[in-house]
C-alpha cells in the first residue's frame, strides 16, 4: 500500500501539487514515512501524532478519532490533495 500511495504522491509533486498524506494504521511508522519523504510529500503525518506507538489492539473508537484528527490537521493546511494510507 505505501509504495501505491509513494506513486500518488510523487506524481502529483511532479505535477505542481501540495500532498499531505496520513498513515492511519499500523504497528510502527518509520519506513513507511521515509517513502513518502522521498516522494515529496508536503507534509506527513501518521498515529505517532496522535501519540500513539502503534494502532495494534485498538478500538473502532479510537481508530476513528486518530483519522478525524489526521484528517483535520491535514485539511487545516494549504494542500491540494489529501491521501489517507491503511496497512490493510
């Protein structure tokens, strides 16, 4: 899943755009946001910013807090896309 969303960001860079992407889920985040860097994205964020290690064992409930919050952080920035990333 992350080098599908690497591909989209990077494209979109290339074509002028702004990319903030969000890993929602996962059980640690490190290689998958240095593949994002490296596609260009504006700016990254996933669970860690919402402090937590990692999403394994979570709730529905707090599944989805993490993705409001993500989101909305994401949302608050001067971007022209949005990309969300699941490790399903």
């Amino acid at each position: 899943m992350t080098t599908m969303a690497a591909d989209l960001i990077h494209d979109a860079a290339r074509m002028g755009m702004k990319v903030c992407t969000a890993k929602i889920t996962d059980t640690r985040s490190g290689p998958d946001v240095g593949k994002m860097i490296d596609a260009d994205a504006h700016e990254i964020l996933d669970f860690t910013n919402e402090r937590y290690a990692s999403t394994f064992g979570l709730n529905l409930q707090q599944l989805l807090d993490i993705t409001h919050n993500l989101i909305a952080r994401m949302a608050a920035k001067e971007t022209d896309l949005l990309i969300l990333e699941d490790c399903r």
